[in-house]
C-alpha cells in the first residue's frame, strides 16, 4: 500500500512538474501577412508595406521563458527576410538573406521558431533591401518572468507603453540611395542647409566657405536625408490620456519603451513635463539616470520613465530629427497642451568652421588630442543655438522655448553615465583578442567603408567560440555612425568597470574612439554594421564568424556571401541632359564604390552640326577617391570644315570634323573641388582640362565651368527648380550661346 502510495505521489509530482514546464516553455506564436499598401503621411499617395494591414508592423511580446513562432507570409512581389534586432537566438534564425537564411520568396511562408532567453526593449525589421525605409518594422518586447531577481520595484511595475520612431520619406527609398550617391544637394535645399556662397556671405562666413572648398569638402550636414514627415507609433501627434484603462493623472509614472526603428534619422527626445528618467538601454537595465534631453541614434532602444506633474494639462513628449526638420509628439495626460518648444534651426556655418578646422588636406581628421569618447564631447554643439558659449560639453546650457521654462542648465544623456545594475564582467580565464577599426566615408561619392574597405572588398573574420572580442573603434569621418553587432550585447568600456553596461547598438561620434566587447559565445556569421541604412547598404559592414556553424538554411555559404557582397555594392545610374536653344549635351554614370562608367555626349544645331560623345570607364583610388585612372573612347562628327581651334595648346592638330581616339588617362580632385585630367590618345594626342560643374552661388543656383588645351571652353548656370528638372544658361566655345531646360534622374 506505501509502494502504491508512493508512485501515485511520484507520478502526481511528475506531472505538476511537466506541467510546470510546459506553462514556462509556452509556445507564443504571431502569423505577419506582408502585403504591398498605399500610404498618405505628406501629402502624396504613395506605397508602402504593411503586416497585417499595420504600419508599423504589430507589436509582437513575450515573456523570458517563452518560445517564439513567428510565421512570415510574404505577400508581396519581391524577396523578403525579418531581423529580430537584439535579440539572442540561433543564428538561423536571424534573419538575414544571403547569410543566416535564404529570401523568401513571393508568395512563400517561412517561420522564425527560437527560445526568448532574455527581457526587455527591442525591435524587429527587413532586413532585405531598402524595405526598412517603408514600413517593416515593428516593436518586440520581453517582459521579465515571475519572480525574476532583476526586477525592479517602481520601474518594472510601472505601465509600459512602446514607442516605436520612423520617418517618411515621398520619394522611393531606391531614389533616395541613387541621390546620395550621385551627390545631390535636393536634400541641403529642402532642408534649408545649402552653405552656399550667397549665404556665407551674408552670415559673413565668406572665409569659412572659401576655406571649407579649399579642403575638398562638401557643406556641413547633420543627416543624409530631407523627410517630409516623422512618426511615433505610425503617427504624428498622439494623446496618452488612459494608461491600462485608467485616466492619467498628477503623480503618475509612465515607462515609454522607445525604439528608433528610422532607416538613418537621430531623434533628440525631451519632456514639457520635467526631467527622464532612463532606466534601460537596447533591452538591458541600467542604474536610473535623470537626464532633461537624449539623442536616440539610428536602431537605438530606450527606456524611459516620466512623471505626470499635475492635473488638467497634457505634458509634450516630443521626437525631433537631429537636423531639426521634423518633429512627432505624444501629448501625455489629460487637459491643456503644454508644449516642449521647437528647436531652434542650426548654425551650419559654424558647424563648418569647426569641420574645417578638424579635417587635414590629406580627408583625415584631427583630433588635436582631444581623446573623445562616450559622447561626452558633442562636436555639433557649436551649431546649437541653445549651447551657451558654443563648447564641447555634453551639459550645455539650453534655453527652453516653453512658456512655463525659464533658461537653465539642462542634462543630455551619454554613455559614460550608463551603469548596470549588476556585473557585467566576462570569465577571467576567458581568452581574449583585440581588434581595431576605423571608420571612413566619402561624402562626395557617398561610400561608407571600414579600414576603407567595403562588405565587398572583405573576407568574414573568423572568430573562434569562447574567445573575448575587444573592439576599438576610431571614427575619421564627419558623420556619426551606430554600429549595431547582431547576436550579442557588448559592454562598452566606461568607467563603471565590472558594471559597464550592456548594449548592441553603439552611436560613434565623428573623431571619437571607443572601446567595446563581447563573448562570442554563440556560433553562426553575425552581421556587424552601421545601422544607418543607406551607409550599410553602401557597405559599412563586417561578418563575424563563430565557430563552425553548419546552418541548415544556407548549404553553399561562400556562395551565398559572395551575394550578400553584391547586394551592398550595387551599381548606381544617374544622368542628366539638358536641351537648349543651341543644341543638347548631357552625360550618364553608372557606379558603384570604385568603379565609374561614364558617358558625355553634345549635339550641336548652330555653328557646330554634328555630334561629340566622350566615354571614360575609370576606378576610384585613396581613401578620399581623388584620383581616378581611366581608359576612355572620344568619337566625334561635325560638319564645321576647317576650325582655327583645330590646333592645341601645344601644337598639335586635333582635326575635330571626324575623329575616334582611345584614351588614357587620369583625373585628380584639386582644392576648390576642381577636377584636372590629363588624357594621352592613342594618335600622341595630349589634353589637359580644367573643370567643376556644381559651384553653389545661392540656395538654388549653381555655376560651372570647363576649359582645356585644345582651346574648348565652357561656363554656365543653372537654377534648380525641382529634384529632376532645371533652367540652364550656358556659353559653349563650339556650341555657342543657349538656353533650355535641364533634367537629371
């Protein structure tokens, strides 16, 4: 009988126990339908890609303990692939095509099944393409299990609601990339940050502009892209009046779970209601910190707690691109809006006059040894009309434009004041390896490299499981870049020692040097890469590979990576063809990061019959890509007779009425962003020219020129009306004078 008792307890046990089990293993499963959707967020009806009908795409939540199933239907007329950013899991399951899976195809299903083994703030997106820019992306939350040890009594208790940041741009996402590589300036006009010489020299920045060129640099900018409109949560202002179905009001405390799902927009975050409390960062806990304003980079999570102060006004909440273009807001409580204030414009010129001063003849920084790091010294704060006395302190004064504000010191969050609550250090007898890189960019032809090399110009690095991987990261450019590690948080080295905190996203500051690492504990190819969309895709990326993954998805790896290189260094085509009273000339590039195919054609009414057409296929050499050996072909028909042009400089015919030479030669970027090449024919033929196309005389106009050595020469202006079109004026020495219209793709 006490046998019969005992199995029956035995077996009673076992299943409390399994049943136990299987609640903390609950499977959480999501069904996301990707479908083609037209959108209207700034006044035009354009596509997007919605899941489920949603922009953004549904919140997906689990609990630490929980299985994950997420099924993707794709919908759409294109490949596609999700990445669950931040999260750990195995590597098959991270989402990236070409490297952890294959695309799914139209029309196909595939499902993500993986262990939530942590908590937290996080996001998920495409990772196919430019999809990201249009509406894939979503929050993903993992909330802490019963009792876990961490948790926090009036903070993680607190109602929570996510906040997901995105901007929208009119234009497609494809444009945008094919403008920043052709080095439009469409978006400096929208934005109003053209730094042209009409208006240096009406902020009396004359010198400042002269000198900026002088260098070989463009003008300042703050954020690559113009967007007409930015969104929290897919709008643009939103009321938080109920929290969990109750009113808000005095005293309460709200957790914002803030992601910045933006393709390449930073957000300043501040409050009408008083100070932030920041109480986790990329879905890792840190030690609260009051702070009155933060700049939230690209892919970045934030956590934040703020405090309802009184009754019967709604307190502003306000993200603000960091160029100060665009602004989204929720209104939190109940009654009269109180506002946070607009930001006031930038100073661009000032902003130019500390780049120059920082960037050498040779495109390199100086840092002057300064030794920046963890944001603690904001290069842009010399722009902000806020800053009191224009310093490099990340507590500047700021003057608030609320009404209720008077000036008064303000707080801005960086990463020296982040502290985990708990140690963050790593195994002593763990092995550990350093690796340095530098960052390095080429605004001019738009080309985002690391050690100057792209994805494409670069094998995976092996990393072997176990082993410590100490990063040093140096940034040369002027641009800020968040460099984002898939599968791992790192520590980023502060002074916090064993408590330094845990992140997966890292905002490097131009001419900033950190230091991060992290245990690759996991195997499979990790993508390491800036979050910014448009650098990624123009290669600012790396692949970690740990261990000896055998993934089930990708059977020809080296294949699969040979593609994934491909597809972050596509070709780019830009053209542009005017047609005036004399004739029509125009060119067309096709490039990517090295290379350039280039051709110039002329047709001529007047004085010149006939027709020119000049094609180069050139590479790109140095980091700054000044130089450019090229192969070229020159063919030429007009019907003029003799030409007392036909002779050059030199004293050599160059019979102009019937001609095809083969070329050699190379082009070199002088300063004042003037092109010299010099060409050698296959005939002993020589020409040297001079010339620069795109000199800002005003927001909207811009002169160029052109001479050489067979006595040809050229100048003109254009005044841009929109992104594809303009009116030209120009003076041809064979074509004469004309006027007309000019386009450009």
């Amino acid at each position: 009988m006490g046998t019969q008792k005992f199995f029956k307890r035995s077996l009673l046990t076992g299943l409390i126990l399994a049943a136990q089990l299987a609640f903390a293993q609950q499977v959480v499963r999501y069904e996301l339908y990707l479908s083609d959707t037209t959108v209207n967020y700034a006044g035009k009806s354009k596509r997007a890609i919605a899941a489920n009908g949603q922009i953004p795409m549904p919140t997906l939540e689990f609990t630490e303990g929980d299985t994950a199933e997420i099924v993707v239907h794709n919908r759409l007329k294109e490949s596609t692939a999700i990445h669950w950013h931040g999260v750990f899991l195995p590597n098959k399951e991270d989402g990236i095509p070409h490297l952890t899976q294959q695309p799914i195809q139209p029309g196909a299903s595939f499902t993500y099944r993986f262990p939530i083994i942590q908590n937290g703030t996080h996001w998920y997106h495409s990772h196919a393409g430019l999809q990201e820019q249009i509406g894939m992306y979503g929050s993903f939350i993992m909330h802490k299990k019963a009792g876990d040890k961490t948790f926090r009594k009036g903070i993680d208790d607190l109602p929570a609601v996510p906040v997901i940041l995105s901007e929208w741009t009119n234009l497609k996402p494809e444009n945008v990339h094919r403008m920043l590589h052709a080095a439009s300036d469409w978006f400096a006009i929208k934005k109003g940050s053209t730094q042209s010489y009409a208006e240096a020299i009406r902020q009396k920045h004359f010198k400042t502009k002269l000198t900026n060129e002088w260098k070989r640099m463009l003008a300042m900018d703050v954020s690559d892209v113009y967007y007409e409109k930015v969104l929290m949560n897919g709008n643009h202002v939103t009321e938080l009046k109920n929290v969990d179905g109750k009113p808000l009001k005095a005293g309460d405390k709200v957790r914002l779970r803030i992601s910045n799902g933006g393709a390449s927009s930073y957000f300043w975050l501040r409050y009408a209601g008083g100070k932030m409390s920041v109480v986790a960062s990329d879905g890792n806990d840190v030690e609260p910190v009051e702070v009155d304003r933060l700049l939230i980079a690209v892919s970045e999570t934030y956590d934040v707690v703020l405090t309802l102060p009184e009754d019967g006004k709604a307190y502003e909440f306000m993200a603000t691109t960091e160029d100060r273009t665009q602004s989204a807001s929720y209104f939190i409580g109940n009654g009269t809006r109180q506002p946070v204030g607009e930001m006031p414009r930038l100073k661009y010129f000032e902003g130019m006059k500390m780049m120059n001063d920082m960037m050498k003849m040779n495109g390199d920084l100086d840092d002057m040894g300064m030794n920046m790091s963890l944001q603690q010294m904001d290069m842009n704060t010399v722009m902000y009309p806020e800053a009191s006395g224009g310093g490099l302190n990340s507590h500047s004064m700021e003057h608030n434009h609320s009404k209720d504000h008077s000036a008064r010191d303000r707080v801005t969050l960086n990463y020296a004041m982040l502290k985990s609550p708990h140690s963050t250090a790593f195994p002593k007898d763990a092995p550990v390896r350093e690796l340095k890189f530098t960052l390095s960019g080429n605004m001019n032809r738009y080309v985002w490299s690391m050690d100057n090399r792209i994805l494409a110009e670069t094998d995976k690095i092996p990393v072997k499981k176990g082993e410590v991987l100490r990063i040093t990261i140096y940034n040369n450019s002027m641009m800020r870049h968040p460099m984002h590690l898939h599968g791992f948080d790192f520590r980023i080295v502060n002074a916090h020692g064993d408590k330094a905190p845990l992140k997966n996203v890292i905002d490097i500051m131009p001419m900033e040097t950190d230091t991060l690492e992290f245990q690759a504990n996991t195997e499979g190819d990790w993508f390491f890469h800036c979050h910014i969309l448009y650098h990624m895709m123009a290669g600012m990326n790396r692949v970690f590979d740990v261990g000896n993954y055998q993934n089930p998805y990708v059977s020809d790896r080296a294949k699969a990576y040979r593609t994934l290189q491909r597809e972050h260094n596509m070709p780019h085509l830009m053209a542009q063809s005017d047609f005036a009273t004399n004739g029509i000339d125009g060119e067309a590039m096709l490039m990517n990061a090295r290379y350039s195919l280039g051709t110039e054609w002329r047709l001529g009414y007047n004085d010149m019959h006939g027709y020119e057409v000049e094609t180069h296929l050139g590479r790109y050499m140095g980091k700054m890509q000044w130089l450019m050996p090229f192969v070229g072909f020159d063919w030429r028909y007009r019907k003029m007779g003799m030409d007392p042009h036909e002779k050059n400089w030199f004293g050599q015919v160059n019979k102009k009425d019937n001609r095809a030479a083969v070329s050699l030669g190379i082009m070199y970027t002088l300063p004042m962003l003037v092109n010299v090449q010099a060409e050698v024919y296959h005939d002993g033929l020589l020409r040297l020219s001079l010339m620069r196309e795109d000199i800002p005389v005003s927001r909207r106009i811009r002169a160029g020129f052109m001479v050489n050595t067979d006595q040809e020469y050229m100048t003109d202006l254009r005044y841009i009306l929109n992104r594809n079109m303009g009116i030209r004026v120009h003076y041809d020495s064979d074509m004469g004078f004309g006027a007309g219209l000019s386009l450009n793709y």
